[in-house]
C-alpha cells in the first residue's frame, strides 16, 4: 500500500512532468493528487461565497500565490485540513471565524497564509487581522489547537492515542489499523501512547518503555 509520503513524492513527479513551466497548476496539481476532495469545484464555489477566506489562490510558500489568476475552486483551505479535523471541526470552525471578522467587517479582507498539523495539533496561520478583533483570533486558533488534540486526526472520533515520530492523536480503532498495516510492512507493532500516559512518557521515555512493552491493540 502506497503510504501519504510516497503518494506526496509521487504526485510532485508527476507534477515535475505536467507542468513544469507552470508553479500555480504545479502546486494546485499536487493539491488534488494528495489531499482527499469533499466537494466538486461547483460546490467549493458556493462554499467560498460563504467564507470567502476559504478561496485557495495558491499556497504563498510555494511559488505562484497569486489572487490575479482564474480560480478553478479544485481546492479551498479546508482541504488543507486532515480528514478528522475536517469532519468533526467544519463548517463549525468557519462559522466561528466569520462572526469574529464580522465585528470589524474584516470577511473579504482576511487571507490565510498556511493551514497544517504541526506536533499533533492544527496550525492556523493568517496574514493579520484588526487590532480590535484580535484577542477573539487568538482564542478561537488556541481553541481549535486544544480540541484538535481531543479528536483523531484520521476519522474525527474521539482520540484515544499519540503516535510516535511523526506526532499526531488517533482513535482505537484506527490506532489497530495502522498498527495492523505497519505490522505488514515491517514485521513489528508501531507503539501508541495512551493519551492518559503521555507526561509520564515524557517525563521518563526509557522507564515508560520498559514498564509498557508493545502490545497489539
């Protein structure tokens, strides 16, 4: 089974040869290979109209971020959102948002800059925003960063485990799954940390590993 790394690495090479004088059909190429569609560009249209900040002119990381450019609506900010996220956050997140910059007729204005899991958390990063909203910004991003600890980044149920290397929060059920895909592809069971062990994990990795071996889950 192709993993997300090889999938990622596999749609720039494909990519590479589509476009490769193109960065703004390059990278929204990418977009559409790697990250899982819940809408047709008809529906992100209207989705847009209603969070106009969701409209996706390009990732400005990458080259070719440009609001000059004929919007197809493959793709919105909220398809940079894991699966999880996605389902148990929107349009709950959105809705939030848009009555804050309401209070300062800021809608039209407000433009995202990245949106990603970062250390098992969401990531909400924007270009700025009044000074009369901001503490309400503020609280809004930290609430989400909190809750998206509490639900599993893969299906939306609530988490269970933190995973290992590459942190993120999962639920039971898709903690067996990977460890049962895992345990195919390299012979060994993937280690989850229960959510209630982690400072005692953190406090002590060594004496935690030894005390709880890995088991199947």
């Amino acid at each position: 089974m192709e993993d997300k790394f090889e999938a990622h690495i596999n749609a720039i090479i494909e990519a590479n040869k589509k476009y490769p004088d193109d960065p703004q059909a390059w990278i929204t190429n990418i977009m559409e290979a790697v990250q899982p569609k819940s809408r047709t560009p008809e529906e992100n249209r209207a989705y847009c109209e209603k969070y106009p900040f969701l409209t996706w002119y390009g990732d400005p990381l990458y080259m070719g971020y440009s609001e000059n450019h004929e919007l197809d609506y493959h793709f919105t900010w909220e398809d940079e959102l894991p699966a999880g996220w996605k389902k148990a956050f929107c349009p709950q997140i959105w809705d939030e948002l848009k009555a804050i910059l309401e209070k300062a007729n800021y809608v039209d204005k407000f433009r995202f800059t990245q949106i990603k899991e970062k250390f098992g958390t969401v990531r909400l990063y924007y270009s700025g925003v009044p000074e009369s909203i901001f503490k309400e910004i503020c609280a809004w991003e930290n609430k989400y960063d909190k809750l998206s600890e509490e639900v599993c980044i893969d299906c939306g149920k609530p988490a269970k485990y933190m995973t290992l290397g590459w942190i993120t929060f999962i639920c039971e059920d898709c903690a067996r799954a990977r460890q049962q895909e895992f345990l195919k592809k390299y012979g060994s069971l993937e280690q989850f940390i229960p959510i209630e062990d982690i400072e005692e994990f953190y406090t002590d990795r060594a004496a935690y590993c030894e005390k709880h071996p890995v088991e199947e889950i």
